[in-house]
C-alpha cells in the first residue's frame, strides 16, 4: 500500500509535524533574544529541534519530552556532541499528568516552557479535568515565560488558566497561516507567550 508523501519521505520516514520546525517559532521571533541563558522545557519536543534552535540564541539548558522512543532517540543524538549545554530527552506518556514529568525529569523549573501544537492532542486522549490539572503543573514550573502555539477556539480555553497562575499574555500573533490538503482555504496558527507577574503584580 503506498504511503502519503504528505506524511513520508521516499526514504520511509515519517513526518511528524506540519511543514517544518522553524515553523512552529513562527509568530514567536520575540522569544528568541530572550533564550540567552535560559532553562527550556519543550513539551511534545518532537525531534528536538526547537530547542535546537534556542540554544543557537544561547539557551543553556534544554529539556523536551515525547511520547515516541524514535524521535526522543533522535533528539539525543542530535545534542549528544553540544557538551556546552545541559541537555536531556525523555520519553514521556503526558496522560500520567505531572507526575509522569516529574518521574523523568525532577523538579526542575525552567525559564521557558514551550507548548507548541501539543494540547489539541492530548485534549482526545485525557478528560478535560485531568489535561487542565496538567496545564497548571507545567505553568506552576514556569519561571519567565509560557510559550504556546493553537488554535483560537483552544486558546479561549487555555489562556485563562495561565492567566490564574500569575501570568500576563505579553504576545500574540496569527501571523502565522498555513495551508494543507485537507483544508479548502488558509487556516491560522496563533501563537502567545505569557509572562509570570512577580508578586506586585509587575514583570
């Protein structure tokens, strides 16, 4: 049975997201100068090279998570010679909440934490109540800022729960617009970065 070219190469390896990396950092130019020195967590990393791309603008310490072995194994080949920068790959199921993360990864918190086109997937595999409980962990570890890439209709849905946990949205852009076979006309990415309030209520 042949297989999509939109979904594989020629070679037999599978795409696993729309277009390419950099396009998820579309709309996102802004966070770029601000990776300098930085802690990342990516959520849903993929292959790892969103970060890959941060730590070009001087990200110290990258960190992603996925559900599948093949690309967390690709992640760390790709780092495995950058020894000026901490980095770690795991494979993670995110429908065991927090305390998945939490196994593999510590209690770390970092500056950044990237979540790029990964919770309108887990939004068909987790009840609603458990995929808010694991937003709020992931923006409770969230120093600086909570990186985020959707739809409008989920981030309706989504702000308000960062805004709860002491964040400003500080950034948002529909910039970004794709178009795909299945779809008859241009479709928007918007993107949106929050900032955590110190306690005063200031950035």
């Amino acid at each position: 049975m042949a297989r999509d070219p939109y979904s594989w190469t020629d070679k037999g390896v599978q795409r696993r997201i729309i277009s390419h990396s950099g396009f998820r950092l579309d709309g996102l130019g802004d966070l770029l100068p601000r990776a300098a020195g930085a802690s990342v967590f990516d959520v849903g990393c993929n292959r790892g090279h969103v970060v890959f791309d941060l730590m070009h603008y001087g990200a110290s310490v990258l960190h992603g998570c996925d559900l599948s072995p093949e690309t967390i194994r690709h992640a760390n080949e790709l780092f495995a010679d950058y020894r000026h920068v901490k980095h770690k790959f795991e494979v993670v199921d995110l429908t065991g909440g927090g305390a998945a993360i939490t196994k593999a990864f510590g209690e770390q918190r970092y500056d950044i934490t990237l979540m790029l086109a990964v919770y309108h997937k887990l939004s068909r595999v987790m009840p609603s109540d458990r995929l808010f409980e694991l937003v709020q962990y992931l923006v409770n570890r969230t120093e600086k800022y909570f990186v985020w890439r959707g739809s409008r209709e989920e981030r309706d849905e989504f702000s308000p729960m960062v805004l709860r946990e002491g964040f400003r949205e500080v950034h948002y852009s529909e910039i970004c617009e794709i178009k795909l076979p299945e779809y008859s006309e241009t479709v928007a990415q918007p993107s949106a970065i929050w900032a955590r309030l110190d306690p005063r209520g200031t950035l």
